[in-house]
C-alpha cells in the first residue's frame, strides 16, 4: 500500500468520512468493474460496489494495518463475498420457483388422465369414416 493511501486509511479508521470518500474515490470503479464481471447485471453490480463500501466502512475499525495488506484487496475479498453471497440465494430461489412450478401429484394424475382422454378420441375419430366423422 503506498503512503498516501495508508494515510487515508488511518484518518478514515479514525472517523475520518472525507478520507473515506477519497478511498471510495480511489476504488468504487474497480470494485464495480469486478463486480459487473462476476454478476454479469448491471443493477446488481451497483448494489454489491454500494454494499462492499458500506461493510468496509463498518469493519474498518477492525481492518489490520500494515503496509502488506492492501485496503484494495480487503474491498476485493468483501465484493467477492457479497458476489457469492448473491449466486447462492438466486439458486436458493431458483429451486423454490421450479418447486412452485411443478404440478402437485393430483395435479399430474389429472394431466396424464386427460391426456389418455384426448388419445381415446383422437382414436375413436381416426376409426371413423369420413362421412362418420
């Protein structure tokens, strides 16, 4: 981490919103960018950058400062988080709405029943003469 960015991240540890800004500034448009990538949706990428600042700010205090961890791979690690966080629950809701798709066992007992109905027929009409039908 250069000075001038190990600087701002001390002043925001201590409070400090305009050098959290100045953070914000320096990383919003990577994060986003390795957001949109991962997502591939343009609103969601926005809402994971928007949450990634909003979760590093809260955890700051607690973030380890030593100039070999970098704050840019702490935001990283939380977007990537929050990236996983959001591929999980889509297939939780995935499988909930094809859950909801599928027919009840009375409901496909009285498709395949209609179905046999309509083959009888279909049947019946074909065993028919022309002038029958």
């Amino acid at each position: 981490m250069d000075e001038d960015t190990f600087k701002l991240v001390q002043r925001a540890q201590k409070g400090d919103k305009e050098a959290y800004g100045a953070i914000y500034e320096l990383y919003q448009k990577k994060i986003y960018r390795f957001s949109y990538y991962m997502i591939q949706n343009q609103e969601l990428a926005e809402d994971i950058t928007q949450n990634t600042f909003i979760k590093a700010w809260r955890a700051l205090p607690s973030f380890s400062l030593n100039k070999n961890g970098t704050i840019q791979a702490y935001l990283f690690k939380i977007a990537r988080n929050l990236t996983i966080d959001y591929q999980r629950k889509k297939k939780e809701v995935s499988l909930e709405v094809i859950e909801d798709m599928m027919p009840s066992d009375e409901n496909l007992e009285e498709i395949v029943a209609r179905r046999e109905e309509q083959e009888m027929v279909a049947r019946a009409l074909k065993s028919l003469d022309g002038e029958e039908r």
